[in-house]
C-alpha cells in the first residue's frame, strides 16, 4: 500500500492510498507498445480526500 499526503506548510490538506498494480495485471493487457522495465506501474487509488477551502467572508 502506498500513501500520499497532501500539505500546506504543516497543515494536511488532503491524502490518497492505494495499491501498486503488478506488471502481470490485466490492467495492462490492451497496452500495444512494450514498457520499459523501470516503468512506474498505475496504481489503484480506493481512496482520496481533500479538505474544503475554508469559507470567505464578505465585507
């Protein structure tokens, strides 16, 4: 599993997880040009969040 951590100087605004796919996945199987061997493969991102801008006030 991999995760991601969004910031904005120390604040956490946001974050994604998710899983590495292996090169023998079926993902892949409909690609019609060969990968290079140090390819970064997709990953499958079951979840992400982002904080909400907080509300701007009107004068």
């Amino acid at each position: 599993m991999r995760l991601v951590i969004a910031r904005d100087g120390q604040q956490v605004i946001g974050f994604s997880y998710g899983y590495l796919l292996p090169a023998d996945t079926g993902w892949w199987a409909n690609v019609d040009q060969e990968l290079p061997a140090d390819f970064v493969r997709t990953a499958s991102v079951p979840k992400s969040t982002v904080r909400a801008a907080p509300a701007r006030r009107t004068s």
